[in-house]
C-alpha cells in the first residue's frame, strides 16, 4: 500500500459550498486505478486544501500523483505539494487505520 499526501493554496470554496462545487471530481477521483480511499482536507483560515489518499501499489499512487498535479496546474494552481509514503501495514492495524 502507498498512502499519498497532496495540499496546496486554495482561496475557497470550502465545506458544504466545496462539497456541491467539487462532486463531479470527487466521482471521478473514486474511480481511480488502485485508489482504496481519500480523505478530502481543507483549512479556510490558511487557505489550504488537499487530500489523503490510500492507494493499493506504489505504481498507482505515482500515476495519481502525476495526473493530479497536472490536473491542478491545469487549474491555475501552484504550489502543489505531493509526498508519498509506504504504509506499515502492522503498526497501522494496531491503531485501527482503515486499511
């Protein structure tokens, strides 16, 4: 498994006004090859957004982290931070983590 981290400038929408504005890409980012989850992050008093992401291979994950940057840029987004991390798998489980 490979857990991915992306944030980024985001001056808004955020909460319910994010939820209706961003359902079409949520769908689409759901059905992404290898994707087991996403966590959507937001922080209006920073103007920050992002996500979490629970991806089953480190090649998913890299194909993600590529087209998402490109997708955002393509937004007119900069500033995009992505890191990537292999998940250790049994201390995660003693902490309950929804693997």
């Amino acid at each position: 498994m490979r857990l991915v981290q992306f944030d980024f400038p985001f001056s808004g929408p955020f909460g319910a006004e994010m939820s209706a504005a961003m359902a079409d890409l949520a769908q689409s980012i759901a059905a992404e090859p290898g994707l087991l989850w996403k966590i959507w992050t937001e922080n209006p008093e920073t103007g920050e957004a992002g996500g979490v992401y629970l991806f089953a291979d480190p090649a998913s994950a890299d194909a993600y982290i590529a087209k998402h940057t490109a997708r955002l840029q393509a937004f007119g987004v900069s500033g995009i931070r992505a890191r990537s991390f292999a998940v250790n798998e049994a201390l995660s489980r003693i902490d309950r983590a929804p693997l």
